[in-house]
C-alpha cells in the first residue's frame, strides 16, 4: 500500500512549497504566462478524465509529473505577482514626489513619535495620477498631527522616500530583512507639513471597525484600572496589542520560554473556540442547526483573528479550525496533516513571503511536532491520579513542540529555556484562567461595581503570572546563551531527533544506527567549525551609535579598539550584546577591549602580539593599516600614508580628494555617526575617483576576513 495516500493534501504541499522557496531564492523573477501554465496542465486534465485504454497503469506517473511541475510554476509565479520591486508603477524606482499612500496599519508609538506603515496607491506625475505599488513606512514626530493619523486613513504625502538599510551588525536582528518580507521596503520621515488627510473613503471598513473596537475594549481596562506591565500583558494575551510591552518584561519571557504567551496563537484561539461553543450549546444537533453553528464559530473565529491584528499565528490556528469545524459539522474526521497542509496552501496563497516568516515558522512546526510527537512522549508514563495526568499531559505537550522547535529556535534566537518545563506548568493553566478572567472582565464592563472587581481580579492573575515569570527567569542558569548554529547543524539535529524518536517507537535497530550515524555527523560539523576558527583571521568594524568599534580577530582571541568622546567604564549596552555574539557565533575564549579618546595621541603596543600597534587613531596589524578620521586633516601631515581602510565618522570637514591625497585609501568606510547629506555627499564623491566605499549604516557592519 501506498503509504502516502492518506495523506493527499501534504503531497500537493511539497511542490507547492519547492516553487515558493525557489522564487524567493532568485533574485529575479520571470512571470510565467497563463497560457503556458495551461499548457502544461491540459495533458494532466486529459489524462485524468480520459486515461489510455492501453497500458494506462503503467503511465499513470505522467499525471503526477504534470501537477508537481504546475504547482510548482504556480508557486514560483506567486512570488512574482506578489514581489513589490518586480511590479509595474513601484514606487522604490522613483521614490519622490507626490503620493497617495492609505495607512494598512495601526500606527506603533515610539520614543520619538509614531510609526505608520504606508501602502502605496498612487504617484502625481505632472497633473494626473498613476498607479503606484509597493509598501513604506513613516516616522511621524510626537505632537497631534501624528496622534491623528488612524488605521484606514489616506494620506497625501510629499518628499523622498529613502531605501531602509538593508545590514545591521553580524549575528544580530536584521530589522531590514524582517521587513522586506512584509513587503516594505523604502521610509520617510515626516512632519505636520510635508502630508495631508484626503477625504476618501476606508478601503476595509471592516478591519477598521476591529482596530477602533479593540482600541474601545483597551479603554475598558484602562478604565478598570489595569495600568503597567498588567496592562501590558493584559493586552497582548488577550486583544493581541503588543505596543505596551516594555524590553524587561519581553526578556523575562523570552528567557522562560513564555513568548508563545504574549503573541496571540492556537491557544488563545482555541479557547475562544471553546467559549463560544460552550455558549452555542443550546444550537440543535440536526444538520441545518450544525450548519448554522458552523458559520457562526467561524464568523467568529476570523473576527477574533482580525481583531488581534491578523499575526501569522493567528492566520494559522483560524484556517486550521476553520477546516476542523467544518469537518465535525459535515460528520468527517479529516487527518491532521491533511489540515496542516490545507490550510498552509490557503495562506502561502494569499501571501507566499509569509514562508519566510520565524513566527509562521515556529507556528506550523510547533503543531506537527504536537501532533507527531505528544502521543508517544505522553505513553511513556502512565499517571494514576487525575492531578498528575493533567500535569503530564502538559509536560508532554510542551517536550513535543519545544523539540519540533529547538533547531530552529537555537538557530533564530540563539538561547535556551532550561526551565521551560517548569514555566509551561504554571504559565499554560493560569494563562488560560487569565484569558475567561478577561472576558469576563470585558462582557461586565457595562455594570460599574462588578467590572471593577472583575477588573482586579483579572489585573491581580496578571500581577501573579509576571511575578512568576521574573522569578524564574531569576533563577540560576535559567537561559543557556550563546547558542549560534549553521544550517547544516540545523539539519543533523531535526535528523537526530526524527531518528532517535523512530527507534524509541519501533525498536528497529536500523534507526539507532542512524541515529549514531547523524550523532557522528554533527561531531563532524563540530570539527569543522575548529579547524575554520584556527585559520580565522578578520577585521571587523561594527555599526554603533556614539563610538567607533573595531574588532581584530585572530583564532579564539579578539582585541575591541573602542574610539569615544568620553569613554566610560562600561561597554555601551548595544554594543556590549554585539561583541558577545559575534565572541559566541566565532568560539573566541577571550576578548581585550582598548578605549580611547577622540583626538588621544598616546602610542601603545599590546602585550599579547608585537603585530598590534595603536598611535592616536591610526591603528596596525600585521601589513594592515587603518585609520579613523574624525576631524580635519592636521597640516602637519605632508606625505602620503598608506591606510587600507579609513573610517569616517563624526563629520570631519574634509572631501574625499584631500583624505586621498594624505592617505591613499584602499577603501573607506562611512559609519552612521554621519549626517545623512555628508554620507551622500562622500559617497558621490568615491564614486567619481574610483574609491571602494562602504557605508555602514545601510550596508551593515564591515567585515574582511584574511
């Protein structure tokens, strides 16, 4: 028997999937045409419906050949049609002007003001618009023209868009990359005069009304008197509003391997889905009340999903219960992974870059390792009292999705809850009480009295669950960091884990000698990053704020030369998190850091290499020269020095003709502590005599490997 013919929906996945990941791995997308697309699907229609009197068994694989090859062109075409840079009338190849722009999110406060996510509609090009595609963002300043911008809002706009900096610092957050998959790619900073309301009608009224009731359901525990981080939580557990979570109280989560609980995801909808079944229980049981039934769980449920802002989590428990509902109405008991795979075709069909997503990632994997993992791991104990089964049951719930998930969490966020047993124990339960506490809170809100001490009661589970988390988080090796894997690494041990689980189930010897054999594999990639690291050998010049950073790395030694006006005793926090990463990610056993003044003349030759010498702000290793230029050129300085790399940074008066004529550069780097104008200016001037030129706030930290 064909073992995967139960499971038709997962086969049509995988070329499905193939044709996504392979457009969004090229760099280019060529649209296929329609007809050809039919083309090649008639022969598998044909075949289907008239098969070959002769012989038709033996050429059936024709059939599968043709719908992989369609699904896959299908799959490789979305990317295209969905690819904002690829699209006729993008706004990123002219990006100044006048825009008609509509804000497709609510605006996000910031320290300095609001953020606002834009989708383009249309460019004035002399006196009559044309279409316009693609997605920005706006940086709008603190005051009451940016408090009045709304969800739903058109806006006309005028200025510049600028392209967002595609780099970042090396093993840290690509904000940029992030962004790109949601489709925004250009941003603009914004004052009261530079844009306009236009008096047009919203686009989706119905999202609108969510957001404005979800902003009136806020109001009511602000009114209940549910203020900081209860509030904080209270709001992102329960509506999906995760704007008031604060740094701290994220690392605290984040730390237990509680994040699940402050983004809105198949727990949370699946307790909805119970509230409101329990609610609709007086519905009779024949099939026209089931139907009714049916469509208002649904309703409902997508409701709730937009409500809580549309995250990829939420998309993917909705359509996964959307179907499942669907199937008890209709008297089926449809597989899981049938599931699965149904409704990850629907929304990799509305929006195909959501494949890239960490979250949507983490979301899908977590639910086949539930689902794959939780029956055997909950077998191998058998609990005798009820207290103690609900306990396991969680325990093994929470092993299954944490080991579907290890792989690729340790590969994404690089640090491990130890205690997150322990913290799912307390977390699952009371956050599920906290979530009937808050609607109940929020259904009430109409009697004064009773809303109130609904509120605190509410406010107080609240209080209870972030105390626990903080006193877990503070327990004593709670967060193993530091954890940094490549992607082969990622594959040996998703190996290791679908081996080893396959022997314990089967008791096959074949699956332990596989499991040896994918244990042998990861030592191998061991082995192979140590003998990397004893030729390693690189220059590193970080993106930070403030001061200039340069990083010499030599095997498992590194030495931070850190240029400040006034350098303090500690590590700038930004910083301090990017040297440890990159210490982590490479295996250096030790780390020398060497502040100094702006403008310090000092002469220093380090201890540990005689091929390190520091004088002022020239810096050498080995045959390397390097040399940060904060200030004119001193007029002493009448020949020509060598300097391989030169930094710019804090806007010297200088041009690039002069620096080249004193210091004959290999190539310059432009760090962010630039005005914008200046970095501009540089630029255009490198380009005109030839110069290799780095800027490091759009392109990243630089790095050179020797």
């Amino acid at each position: 028997m064909n073992s995967w013919r139960p499971y038709p929906l997962l086969r049509l996945l995988f070329p499905f999937l193939a044709g996504i990941i392979t457009g969004i791995l090229q760099t280019k997308q060529w649209q296929i045409d329609l007809w050809v697309n039919i083309l090649l699907f008639l022969p598998a229609i044909f075949y289907c419906f008239f098969p070959l009197p002769v012989a038709s068994y033996r050429f059936r694989w024709i059939t599968g050949v043709a719908i992989f090859f369609v699904l896959a062109l299908a799959g490789y075409q979305l990317i295209a049609l969905h690819s904002y840079p690829g699209m006729t009338g993008f706004f990123g190849r002219n990006p100044s002007g006048v825009f008609l722009v509509v804000v497709d999110e609510p605006p996000v406060t910031t320290k300095g003001g609001y953020k606002v996510t834009l989708g383009m509609r249309n460019r004035l090009e002399g006196r009559r618009w044309v279409v316009s595609a693609g997605r920005g963002q706006a940086w709008c300043k603190s005051g009451d023209s940016g408090r009045s911008i709304q969800y739903g809002d058109i806006l006309l706009i005028k200025g510049c868009f600028q392209p967002i900096a595609t780099g970042g610092n090396p093993h840290s957050f690509n904000y940029s990359a992030f962004l790109r998959t949601r489709g925004i790619t250009h941003e603009i900073y914004l004052n009261g005069h530079a844009w306009r309301k236009f008096p047009l009608p919203v686009e989706n009224p119905l999202r609108k009304w969510a957001f404005d009731l979800r902003n009136r359901l806020l109001d009511i525990f602000r009114q209940q008197k549910i203020t900081g981080k209860e509030f904080a939580v209270a709001a992102a557990l329960l509506l999906g509003y995760t704007n008031a979570i604060d740094p701290e109280l994220r690392r605290d989560y984040s730390a237990t391997g509680a994040m699940h609980i402050l983004s809105v995801s198949g727990m949370h909808v699946g307790i909805i889905y119970l509230f409101l079944d329990f609610l609709l229980g007086f519905i009779g049981k024949k099939r026209k009340f089931r139907i009714i039934k049916m469509l208002i769980l649904i309703i409902f449920i997508w409701f709730y999903a937009v409500l809580t802002g549309m995250s990829p989590s939420v998309i993917r428990s909705a359509a996964m219960l959307s179907l499942i509902i669907i199937g008890r109405s209709l008297d089926r008991s449809p597989d899981m992974f049938n599931i699965l795979s149904a409704s990850l075709i629907m929304i990799l069909a509305a929006d195909p870059f959501l494949v890239m997503d960490i979250g949507f990632q983490l979301s899908y994997i977590a639910v086949i390792g539930i689902v794959t993992l939780y029956r055997p791991i909950y077998e191998f104990y058998s609990a005798r009292f009820w207290l103690a089964e609900k306990i396991w049951s969680i325990v093994a719930c929470s092993l299954a999705a944490t080991l579907a998930t290890l792989p690729l969490t340790l590969m994404a966020f690089h640090q491990f809850p130890n205690y997150f047993i322990v913290t799912n124990i307390i977390v699952v339960p009371l956050s599920s009480l906290i979530i009937y506490a808050g609607i109940f809170a929020l259904v009430f809100s109409p009697f004064h009295g009773l809303s109130m001490l609904l509120g605190a009661i509410f406010s107080w589970l609240v209080w209870l669950m972030n105390t626990l988390i903080h006193l877990i988080e503070s327990l004593p090796c709670s967060t193993l960091r530091g954890i940094f894997l490549s992607f082969e690494e990622l594959v040996v041990i998703y190996l290791f884990i679908a081996l080893a689980f396959l022997f314990l189930i089967t008791k096959e010897r074949r699956y332990l000698y596989l499991t040896l054999v994918s244990m042998i594999l990861q030592q191998a990639c061991v082995l192979q990053f140590q003998l990397v690291r004893l030729s390693y050998s690189a220059l590193l010049v970080y993106q930070v704020k403030g001061c200039v950073a340069v990083d010499v790395v030599s095997q498992d030694k590194a030495m931070l030369f850190l240029m400040m006006k006034e350098p303090a005793e500690d590590l700038p926090a930004s910083l301090a998190g990017i040297a440890y990463n990159n210490s982590a990610a490479h295996g250096i056993k030790s780390r020398l850091i060497f502040k100094f003044r702006s403008r310090s003349s000092s002469r220093e030759r380090l201890s540990q290499t005689s091929q390190v010498l520091r004088c002022g702000n020239f810096i050498a290793f080995g045959t390397q020269r390097i040399v940060i230029l904060d200030e004119k050129i001193p007029r002493s300085l009448t020949k020509q020095i060598r300097a391989d790399y030169l930094i710019l940074t804090g806007n010297p008066k200088v041009t690039l003709k002069s620096v080249c004529s004193i210091f004959k550069p290999g190539e310059i780097l432009i760090d962010g502590n630039n005005s914008r104008w200046k970095t501009r200016e540089w630029e255009a001037q490198a380009a005109s005599l030839g110069v290799k030129c780095h800027l490091l706030e759009r392109n990243g930290a630089f790095e050179k490997e020797f």
